[in-house]
C-alpha cells in the first residue's frame, strides 16, 4: 500500500497540479457571476473531483505517518481552490495509538466525519453533482488501502451507481468495475484507480474550458 500511496502523490503533484491552479483561477473570477451559470457549475465539478482526490491521498499518507512534508504539500496544493469554493477543509484527527487505529480513524473522517462534511457542504453550495464526484474521488482512492482480491469493501457498487446516477461516460470508471468483478490484483485494481482519476480529472477539466 505505501508504494501506491507514493505514486498517486507524485501523480497529484504533476499536470492535475497545473489544471488544479487554472480551475482555482478562473472559479475565483467566476465566483461574481450569476449563481445558476453553467461555467461555474462545470468547474465545481472539475474542483471538487480534485479536492476528493488530493484530501484523500493526502489523509492516507497522514496515516502512515512520517509523510508529513507530502502531507502538506498536497493540502496546500488543494488549500486555494477550498477557500475559492467557500468550503473548509478541516483538520485531520490526531493519530491513535496503533497504525490499525490511526487508519480507522482516517477512514471515519473522510467518509463519516469531516470529510464527508466537506461533501455535503460541496452539495448545498454546487449541487449534487459535483458532491457525487467528490464522493467518489474520495471512496475509489481508499481501494489503494482496502482493496483485496474479491473483497472491496462495497467500494465498486459505489462508484456504478454514483457515475451513472450522474452520467458520467462510462469509459472514465469502468476500468475499476471490470477489474474488481474480474477479482483481479491488488496492483491491477490500483492501476485502474489512478487511470480512473486521470481521466475524469481530464475529462471534467475539459467540460470546464
């Protein structure tokens, strides 16, 4: 798992770094138009996928531990189109006493406790959609942690109904499904993973421009 955590890290840190800045400008100027415009819903789309992303893997490394230096660098990096959005990105809980607890509590936090909070506010300011796709950003990079050979924890079903509940083309996400119904390695499914954020962040970021 830590190999995978690294890669994804050193993936949020190249080109969706470069599209993260360009959204997190042009959503600042957009912020003045009139609510309902649909640039600004396409590019809280395209925010909130990199947002789940990036505040995901970031919360992994943080349960680590010792990752401190990426850790931050991958919340500053999101830190500027959170504030943009209005949306506060809390603070990640204190570490517990085990590694096996520290992660659980990682895991409550993103999908139960702030996390999931950063979600719903997500929601009320942009709609379901765009809190759909942070979602699912946050619960596809858990497979990086929870993911074994015929169990994934309830994660596939998930990322089926979220995409097709909001029409996402199938060709971003359907990688994932296919490797987790095929029970395939746990390297294979997070290849797959980290296909699938690519290309919905460029797809989003295209339906954006």
């Amino acid at each position: 798992m830590p190999d995978s955590v690294f890669r994804a890290a050193l993936a949020a840190f190249g080109r969706r770094d470069v599209l993260g800045g360009a959204i997190g400008g042009v959503f600042l100027l957009l912020l003045g138009v009139t609510p309902g415009h649909s640039g600004v819903a396409e590019l809280a789309k395209a925010a909130a996928w990199r947002l789940g992303d990036q505040l995901s893997l970031a919360a992994l490394l943080y349960a680590q531990g010792n990752q401190e230096d990426k850790v931050e660098q991958l919340l500053s990096g999101i830190k500027p189109l959170a504030e943009a959005m209005q949306v506060e990105i809390k603070p990640f809980p204190p570490r517990a006493a085990t590694s096996a607890e520290t992660y659980a509590t990682v895991i409550h936090y993103l999908i139960e406790g702030d996390g999931a909070e950063l979600g719903r506010a997500i929601s009320a300011k942009f709609g379901n959609e765009a809190a759909t796709l942070y979602e699912v950003s946050v619960k596809s990079n858990l497979l990086i942690l929870l993911y074994q050979p015929g169990d994934d924890q309830g994660i596939g079903g998930v990322i089926k109904s979220r995409m097709t509940e909001i029409g996402l083309p199938e060709n971003l996400w359907m990688g994932v499904i296919t490797a987790i119904d095929g029970k395939a390695s746990e390297g294979d499914v997070k290849e797959a993973v980290f296909k699938m954020h690519d290309d919905v962040a460029a797809y989003l970021g295209q339906q954006a421009q």
